[in-house]
C-alpha cells in the first residue's frame, strides 16, 4: 500500500501507520525523489514481540525483620567473642577484674 510522508526536517520524514504492525519480518520499500534523480530503497523490519517486563522485587517486613535479626545476633556474637578476649588478657596480664 502506498503511503505519503511528512517532512520531520531537512532531509527526514515520516510515515504514520493507521495500526502497529504485527510481529514477524515485514518487507519495505521506498521510492525516493528529487527534482533530478529517483531511486528505490528496500529493506525489512523485524518487529519481535514485547517482552514480559518480572514484577519488581518487593522487600516486605518479614524481611527486613529476618536481615535485622541476623544483624543483632551477629552483633551479639562480635561482643561475647570480644568480651571472652578481654577477659582472658586480664587474668594473664595480672590485672584485677
């Protein structure tokens, strides 16, 4: 079917579809012209479907409250481990408790 370009600027234009094309391999040609010169321009489109945008990851207060947890009981561990040093170099050290 023969459709008539817009001008879009010097040296573009464009053509507007009455409906998106569907998805596959579409032939297009061209006919360009000037005032002293024609010439034919062929090529295809390959128009694939749309993907499927995955949902964005929702971080829900059960979560968080798991990531808190581990949080202070790594905490809770780094303090007994560091309490365990301090007090063996104490003892060693002849200091009073």
């Amino acid at each position: 079917r023969k459709l008539s370009p817009r001008a879009h600027g010097e040296g573009e234009f464009e053509v507007v579809l009455d409906e998106a094309p569907k998805p596959g391999v579409i032939p297009v040609t061209a006919t360009v012209s000037t005032a002293s010169e024609t010439d034919l321009l062929a090529g295809e489109l390959d128009i694939h479907e749309e993907a499927h945008a995955d949902e964005a990851h929702v971080h829900g207060w059960k979560e968080w409250a798991l990531w808190g947890a581990g949080g202070v009981a790594a905490l809770v561990a780094l303090g007994l481990i560091a309490r365990r040093l301090s007090g063996g170099r104490a003892l060693r050290s002849g200091a009073a408790a």
